[in-house]
C-alpha cells in the first residue's frame, strides 16, 4: 500500500511471519470455517484476543479470500465507550465488523480470548425447531421453552467445560444447555441481548441467535474453536434426531442404575 492513514501508522501490529499469531490466525480459521460453511457470504467470523490487544476481521470481506492487512486491532484497556469504539490499527478500505461489540462481550464479561460467531445451517435449523416445538407445544426435548436448546447423553458433550466459575468439563450424562436469543435487524443490536443470556446462563460457552446463527467463545483459540466444532456436530445431530423422532433428552442416566440392581 502506498499510502498510509494515521490508522494504519500501526500496520506493524499485524505483521508477523508466526502462524500461530491473530492477524495470521483468524485468515487462516476462517478459511476453514468458510469449508465448513459457517461464514460464507461474508457472514460469521472470528475474533482473538492477546492480553490488551483485540484483533478483529473486517465487515463484508469474503472471509476464504481473507488477509493479515485487512484486520482492526484495537485496545480494550483504551475504549470508554465500545459503541464509539477506537482502534489502534484499521485497514483503509474497509468497515469495521457489526459483530465486533459482540465480541468483545465474550472477552470483557467472560475473559474470553476467542470468539467464533457462524452463520451454521445447523445452528439456525435448531432455533427453527425449538421455535416450531414451542408453538406447536410438542417436540424432540422434554420442555417447551423456545429459548433454551438442550441435550445430554451424547458423547461429544464431553468437549465442553462445566462452566465460567467451575473446573473440568461437563460428563456424559451432563445437560448441555445453550439459550437462545431473538435476532434484531442490525448484527450490533444484539449486543444488549447476548449480555443478558451470559447474566442467565453464567455457565455458558456460547449464545445461540434464533434464524441467524451462534456465538462461541473460550479461554484461548483451541478451546474456542474445539468447542465451536463440537457444538456444530450437536446441532446437526439434533435436527436428523428429530427428523427420526428421537428426544434430545433421554433418562437414560436414571434408568442405568436401576438396571444394574435388577
Ligand atoms: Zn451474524
């Protein structure tokens, strides 16, 4: 680039020969969760945080097609207002990302380092399902809330952790619980939203939003990401589950015991 804004005085912050570091990481994630489908259109991204420093994706880039040069970074430690946000280093051409006040959410309430929001099909066919069981006051789980998707008795649920405040990961026969948010015109008008689910829920790794898709966070990149997978496999899970009409829930930690002994 031959000319330099003030903003990009700070093209340093994201020049680095480490894959392993954010302006590197998220193109290369992203890539991946392009395959995937979880971020195409330009939907969906990701964000990582180092100590201070956020690093963010840009609003409306392809996100296979993504670069180093075309990441914000910005202090958490300098923003007093993070609707009017500043940012130590923005790419000339682009708009900052409308989920970005969502992710710092995940880094400013939960401590988060990563944050991965998808556009899933999967994601958004199982708030679709839980929608349509509420109405229709029958369905694949035991309880009718609409804004809450559980399931338990499935292996994969060993990838997640008990929760914020607690130690370990969750067991086999643990209910995974993931609340539901309403969507809202504007990505940005979430915000106030996934704040209240993290208050309800303070155990929860992720917030998933009704016809749109799913925010997941974690301490660091590979939990995150780990825990981004293995929820997409639930959600997939889920909705062929359904198809067959099998629960979400089954009693199946009960009934063992009692087999035992008979
Ligand atoms: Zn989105």
């Amino acid at each position: 680039m031959s000319h330099q804004t003030p903003e990009d005085a700070n093209h340093h912050l994201v020049q680095s020969e480490d894959p392993e570091h954010p302006a590197n990481l998220i193109p290369s994630l992203c890539a991946k969760f392009w395959n995937l489908g979880w971020v195409t259109g330009t939907g969906g991204g990701c964000s990582i945080r180092n100590d201070d420093l956020v690093y963010l994706a840009p609003s409306g880039v392809q996100k296979e097609l993504m670069k180093s040069s075309d990441i914000y970074v910005l202090s958490l430690a300098a923003q007093t207002d993070f609707k009017n946000r500043t940012y130590l280093r923005s790419p000339p051409v682009y708009k900052p990302s409308q989920c970005t006040p969502l992710f710092l959410a995940a880094f400013t309430k939960r401590g988060a380092g990563c944050c991965i929001h998808t556009h899933s099909q999967w994601a958004v066919l199982v708030t679709l399902l839980l929608e349509t069981r509420a109405s229709s006051s029958q369905g694949p789980g035991s309880s009718n809330n609409p804004r809450l998707f559980e399931i338990n008795n499935i292996e994969q649920i060993k990838g997640f952790g008990k929760g914020y405040t607690k130690q370990g990961n969750l067991g086999y026969h643990d209910t995974l619980r993931i609340p539901v948010i309403e969507n809202t015109a504007h990505e940005e008008d979430l915000t106030e939203f996934l704040e209240a689910a993290m208050e309800e829920y303070p155990d929860t790794y992720a917030v998933l939003v009704r016809r749109h898709g799913v925010y997941v966070w974690g301490d660091n990149v590979h939990k995150a990401k780990t825990m981004c997978e293995s929820l997409d496999y639930l959600f997939q899970l889920a909705v062929e589950m359904h198809k067959m009409g099998i629960p979400w829930l089954s009693d199946i930690a009960e009934t063992l015991p009692a087999s035992k002994t008979a």
